[in-house]
C-alpha cells in the first residue's frame, strides 16, 4: 500500500482500492478515488474544491451525520455513518470511532465526528479526525495509526507519545501539524520518542 499525507489530516492510500481521507488543498486533478472518507465538517478536513480533484462518477463518499445534507449536493454516492458501528463499502470494512475533545469546544462529542478503523488487504489503518484521547481510541486495535500532534484542536505532541506508546501499533503516522496548528519539528520529536520496537514514518515535513 502507497500511503501519502499531503498536509493537515489529507491521506491517499493507494493499492487495490484507492482511498482518501478529509482531502485539502489537493493541488492535482486526479479524479481516481473508490472512496472519500471525511471526519468532521471544519474547513481542513471537509474541502469541497479538494474533493472534486479526487472524485469521479463512480467514487463513494463516507461522511457523519453532520455532513448528510451538504454532501448530497456533492454526490449521490453517499454513506453517511454514525459513531460505534461497523460497515462495508465497495468492500472495504471499516468502524467509526468517535472522534472528540474532552473540554476544548471545537470537537464536541455531541456532534458525532468520527475516526475510521479501516481495514484494506488485511491491514487495519486508523485514520483517527480531530480529537483527543479517550476511552473509545483506547479501545481500537490497528496496525497503522494516523496520530494527530499538533495540539489545540487535538491531542499534543507529548499526549500522542503516550497514546501510540500503549496502543502498539506496527506504524505510526503523525498528522495535522506545521501548518494550522503545531510546528513542523514537532513529526522529529514524536519519532525520537516512540518505543523502538514502533515503526514511525514522517510524511510531513
């Protein structure tokens, strides 16, 4: 599998299927996506010029509920998911994780935003949205793992130290930092403190 973050929180995974997810400032017009996933509905991660670049008639579309009216004007190739369930689409399996801050009010958990444990080829990557550490992220099991560092909106640097170091997953993928939020060294501290027997791989830089 060809995994690339382009910045923020925006993934393409690229192997049988090719997948995106919370597509921004995509610069190519690739229109090669199966499937577009979106965590939550802010600007960065809900980027309708970026979703166009990926998109085709055939791509399928993963929103929350939140996103539900307005991505129906985008598609008609729509999944709209809730938090704490299990699905299947064009084949692939996946569980929604909730994906929300504890005290800072810009992910609260009543909105229902959403991770995604998602399982392609056997492997299981944890695309996990803007949120903190919680009971629901302690519970996922997954072999990568796209950790947001940048603090603020998210878990910080040294919280997502912590988080990856007692999930043990096979990789670890930092995310959302050094633009909006979180300097760009932070990717080189996360990597100089995670277990060693922990694969970390620095895709923003």
């Amino acid at each position: 599998m060809n995994i690339q973050v382009f910045n923020q929180a925006s993934i393409k995974l690229t192997g049988s299927k090719t997948i995106y997810f919370d597509s921004y400032l995509l610069e190519e017009e690739k229109h090669d996506a199966d499937i577009i996933f979106i965590t939550h509905d802010h600007y960065d991660h809900y980027d309708i010029p970026s979703l166009k670049k990926a998109m085709n008639e055939n791509t399928i579309v993963v929103v929350p509920t939140i996103l539900k009216e307005e991505a129906s004007k985008l598609t008609n190739n729509l999944l709209v998911v809730e938090p704490n369930n299990t699905y299947t689409v064009d084949g692939i399996t996946f569980e929604t994780i909730p994906s929300y801050n504890h005290v800072a009010p810009y992910h609260p958990k009543d909105k229902e935003y959403v991770g995604y444990n998602v399982t392609i080829d056997g492997i299981k990557y944890y695309i996990m949205g803007d949120t903190d550490r919680t009971p629901e992220t302690d519970k996922v099991k997954t072999d990568i793992c796209f950790v947001p560092i940048g603090g603020t909106y998210t878990m910080n640097v040294d919280e997502a130290i912590d988080y990856i170091n007692e999930l043990k997953p096979k990789k670890a993928i930092p995310i959302h930092y050094g633009s909006i939020v979180g300097d760009i060294i932070l990717g080189n501290e996360f990597k100089n403190r995670i277990n060693k027997e922990i694969e970390v791989e620095i895709l923003i830089k």
